[in-house]
C-alpha cells in the first residue's frame, strides 16, 4: 500500500508536458502572416486565448532592415481552440510596434455610477505610436468587440518626441474609488502619468478618458499598477505610490527603495511586476526589485504594518537560483517580472502557487546563449511557504533548439477538458532578433484524457519506481534509512521518461 501511494504521489507531481503552441514566421488559415520578436502578454477572454506580438528588433519592420512600411507592427494573435492554429485578431499598424500590454477588464458601473444592468466584459491593448520624425506621438487603447470580432482605437494621450520609455503601457486597473464609489480604469502612460477612463456605453471604444492625468510626470515609467487592501498603488522606479480617493485624487508615497539604489536606469525599471497576494488577513504585494545593469532579480514581499505603511521581507534572490540551476554558472544580470505574478493551484499537492517569469545573463558552464543569456526561457515557482523553485519551458533547452531567453508571460488555459498553462515570450535586449516570439504550453496529462504514450510513460515509470524501491521497505513495510536519496533519483528518472 506504501509503494502505491508514493508511486501515485510521484507520478501526479511529474505527469506534465510540453508542446509547442505558436513559433513567430508562420501564416493563419487566411494567409495573414505572423511574426514578430516577441509574445508581451497571453490572456484568456471569453473562452478563448489572445496574445500580444511585438516586432522590437525584427527585421520585417522598417526600423530594422524591412522594406514595407505596411508590415512588421505589433498584432493580437488568438487561439480559439487548442488543436487550431493562431490567427490574427488585429493588426495595430500605423507605428504601433509594441502592445506591451493586453488585459481583460469588466467594467460594473457607468461614467457616473450608476451599477450596469449587467457587466461589460472587455478585451483592451495599448500602444504608443510615432514615426520618429514628424510629430504627435500617440498612445491609444484598441478595445475588442466581441460581437463584430473588430477593435475600436481610443486615444488616450497625444504629445511630442521624444517617444519610447515616454510613452511606455505597461499595466491597467479597473479601481472604484473608495470616496466617490465611481469606476475607474487606471492606466499607466510612461513618464506621463496615470491616466483615468470611465465607461461609456454610448461610445464604440466604450471608454471615455480624462485628458490629463491624476499624477504626472513621473521620473522612471510604472511597471506596475496593484489593488492591496481596496487601495490602488503603482510603482515608478525606486517608488511605490498609493492613491489617496476623492473627487480630486491625489498620490503619495507609500513605500521607497532608496535606501537600496537611488541612481534607477529607466530601461531596467526599478521596481517590477507588482502584484497583490493573500498574507495572514489581509493583502501584501510582492515584486522584483532589479534597478540596474547589475540586477540580480531580488523578490521582496511588502506587508501592511499598523501604522498604514509596509514591513519589507527579503523573499530570493533569482541570481543564486539561477547558479544552482545552472552547474559552474555565474550570473551576471537577471531581469524579470514583465508582468504580474500569476497566481495557480496545483492539483497533485493541494497548493497554490505564484509564477513568474526572467532572463539572466551567464558565464560558464557551456550552456546554450543568445548573445550571453541564457537561451532557455526560465520561470520560478513560489508556493505558500515562500519557498521558490526554478523551472524551464521545454524543459532543458540544448544547442539544437531554437532560443527562448525570457519568459515574458503567462495565463491558465481558457478551453474546456484542457488542464494547461501556455507560457509566452522572448526579448530581444537590443539585438536584432527576426520571428523569435513564442508560445508553448504545459499540459497536465493525468487532467485530462491522456495519448497513448502518457499511457507507456506511465508504465515505464512503474517498472522504474518498483525496482528502485524494491528492497526499500523492510519487514514491517517502513522505507529503509536509504530511501530519500533513491526517492530523489526517482524524481530525475521520472523527469526523463515523461519528458
């Protein structure tokens, strides 16, 4: 009885695989081409899967070596289906060549109050666009109707050159002020500001913003926007603000990493991929701290004091993660948390768990780069005990397989009997970096109905679990002093058979 149960623990921990969901330099059923550097976000929305394609660094763009200006800018792909391929849902054009971000959003109440007869469920990407010669830079939201399968562009803001960090989208909330009761959709522009719509159904982008913003300009450009404790916060740099409600808000400080680095280089960000979880009874927030080209991916966890600020926690440091992943390596630079910590729960151990994505610079250990990262697409895994564990896309990627380098971006499978996460990315760091956007996704297969060779790698670990475990028992049934490390090395067997 023992065996089995151990048996059945191991094989529901390991029981996953990998399989490749989209590779960037292919064509949808309608011929439409899709390619592109990099997947920004992945986001389930009304049962189907969207993602964001950024053409930063590819040479199907004009900027870098392409020769149309009608091709090479940013799309939303979807998946409508798991056996289907992508297709393109929009083609932003028109200068928009990153959509970094992409988010559903369900609007409850009108522009002035008033609660929806029912809930307004909307699919919106942003982006800046300019041409880096004549002037306005614009930054707008395209809002999906579902109904028509078309998009709807609203701008949100209009100013001069230059654009870039400027201009830069990289997080919106839906946030009720706790004073007014009103809707807000709270969205970051850059160094900008913080911009606020409200919704408007009698309007075909749905969304009727305030042209100036409720904070700004900022010194570095937000990374982050969070609801902890019915409050809104942003980062920007070194900083986290809180939102202070009223019919004229304001922002404050709420907590500040100056003390770790006052000097934020603005390409690298500062604080990174804030996020809300669960602590004790109420909510803290979690992020990475990585100020500089000597980041080391740092994970702090901020919880609420009784003074109505926040106790700092040291969580991990990515960088010594990555070195004992990676045998003989040292790592250089890490950076990370391009989006929120997604939120999951495991089945096999009754847990959740919190992912998050990076990508690190190496030396040594003659493992597979792209232009001295890490070729394979890495991504950690916190569980409730703040403990945290590294794994890998693909699993360990060798010189044959194409590069990966960060995992961008995340989301749970949105289709039916489909017990999966589909992992997304790719960044460029400069480099010219033509079709390397992808997609793969993990399946659970004891969730689902599993192929014939789930079935066979199932029995070829039965076969390997029993031999090892075969004289660990002794006469009373109790695992013998020796048993953990065999246990381990059914762990690594187990890996390689289902992998």
């Amino acid at each position: 009885m023992k065996k089995n149960i151990l048996l059945l623990f191991l094989i529901i921990i390991n029981a996953q695989e990998w399989e490749s969901s989209f590779s960037a330099g292919n064509y949808d059923y309608s011929n439409n081409f899709m390619g592109g550097s990099e997947v920004l976000q992945l986001v389930s929305h009304k049962n189907k899967l969207f993602a964001s394609v950024g053409y930063w660094q590819d040479e199907t763009n004009i900027w870098y070596g392409g020769d149309d200006i009608n091709y090479g800018w940013a799309q939303i792909i979807s998946l409508d289906n798991p056996n289907e391929m992508w297709s393109i849902d929009l083609n932003l054009d028109s200068y928009y060549l990153r959509p970094e971000i992409l988010k559903q959003v369900i609007f409850t109440k009108d522009m002035n109050g008033n609660l929806l007869d029912n809930p307004d469920t909307l699919l919106i990407t942003a982006a800046y666009s300019s041409n880096y010669i004549f002037g306005p830079v614009t930054a707008s939201a395209f809002v999906r109707n579902d109904e028509t399968n078309s998009w709807n562009e609203t701008i949100i803001f209009e100013g001069d050159l230059p654009a870039g960090e400027d201009y830069s989208i990289r997080d919106m909330q839906i946030y009720t002020d706790q004073v007014t009761g009103l809707e807000h959709l709270i969205i970051s522009v850059g160094t900008k500001g913080i911009f606020s719509g409200k919704y408007n159904p009698n309007l075909d982008q749905k969304i009727q913003w305030n042209i100036e913003p409720e904070i700004g300009p900022l010194d570095i450009r937000t990374l982050g926007i969070t609801i902890a404790n019915n409050t809104l916060y942003f980062s920007s740099g070194n900083k986290i603000y809180k939102r202070n409600d009223g019919i004229n808000p304001s922002y404050s400080i709420a907590h500040d990493f100056s003390d770790l680095d006052l000097n934020i280089n603005s390409a690298v960000g500062g604080v990174r991929g804030l996020s809300t979880i669960e602590y004790q009874d109420s909510d803290s927030m979690l992020l990475m701290w990585c100020p500089n080209g000597q980041s080391k991916g740092i994970i702090f966890r901020l919880d609420p004091d009784l003074n109505g600020g926040f106790n700092r926690v040291y969580e991990t440091k990515i960088a010594l993660l990555v070195e004992d992943y990676l045998e003989g390596v040292t790592a250089g630079y890490v950076l990370g948390a391009y989006n929120e910590f997604l939120k999951i729960f495991n089945y096999s151990d009754n847990e959740y768990y919190h992912i998050v994505g990076f990508e690190s610079t190496i030396q040594g250990g003659n493992y597979p780069t792209f232009n001295g990262y890490y070729a394979g697409a890495l991504y950690v895994l916190r569980n409730s005990d703040a403990q945290y564990f590294i794994e890998e896309v693909n699993g360990p990627i060798v010189n044959e397989n194409l590069p990966l380098v960060a995992t961008r971006c995340y989301a749970q499978s949105p289709f039916p009997n489909e017990d999966a996460i589909y992992f997304g990315g790719f960044d460029p760091n400069g480099y010219l970096s033509t079709n390397k956007a992808w997609i793969y996704k993990q399946i659970n297969t004891l969730s689902g109905d599993m192929n014939n060779d789930s079935i066979i790698n199932i029995l070829d670990v039965v076969q390997v679990v029993n031999l090892v475990l075969s004289d660990e028992y002794d006469e009373n049934g109790d695992l013998n002093g020796d048993s953990i490390i065999n246990i381990l090395d059914i762990v690594q067997l187990i890996n390689i058979i289902l992998n």
